[in-house]
C-alpha cells in the first residue's frame, strides 16, 4: 500500500465524522433544552422562557461547533493534498 492511499481517509471515517458531528449538536440541544424545561419548572412564567432561550443558545453553539470541526476537516485533506 502506498503512502498516499494510508494518508489517504476513508469514505467510512469521513462520513463517521460527519455523523458524529450531527449527534453533537441533537445531544447539545437536548441537554440544553432539558435544563430549560426544569428551570422553566422551577421558576414559572408566561412562556417558557428558559427553554426557547437556551435552544436559542445551543443552536448557535452547536452551529459554532460544525463550522470550526468542518474547517479543521477540510484543512487536514488540504495539508494531505500537499504533501
């Protein structure tokens, strides 16, 4: 096998990682979503006020994080392509 074809990621690791990252940001969701839905609970309002706030946030922070994993992904098959 060539040095090339080790360097080179498979289609499985790619959409391993990718995948990976989609668990990231439903898991993110839910976590912040469940700690709105109990501060919601335990601090009553009209609207649940926590809960939409704190989806609000881990949205942006879970699209935060897919953009910073996707660059670093797209920048370790440039640096092989490089080489």
């Amino acid at each position: 096998m060539s040095d090339e074809q080790k360097n080179k990621p498979s289609s499985f690791s790619r959409v391993a990682r990718l995948s990976g990252i989609g668990m990231q940001m439903a898991g993110t969701i839910f976590v912040f979503a469940m700690i709105g839905k109990w501060l919601d609970g335990k601090y009553p309002s009209d609207k649940k006020w926590f809960t939409i706030g704190l989806v609000l946030l881990a949205t942006v922070l879970s699209m935060y994080n897919i953009l910073r994993q996707v660059n670093a992904m797209n920048k370790d098959e440039d640096d092989r392509k490089k080489k």
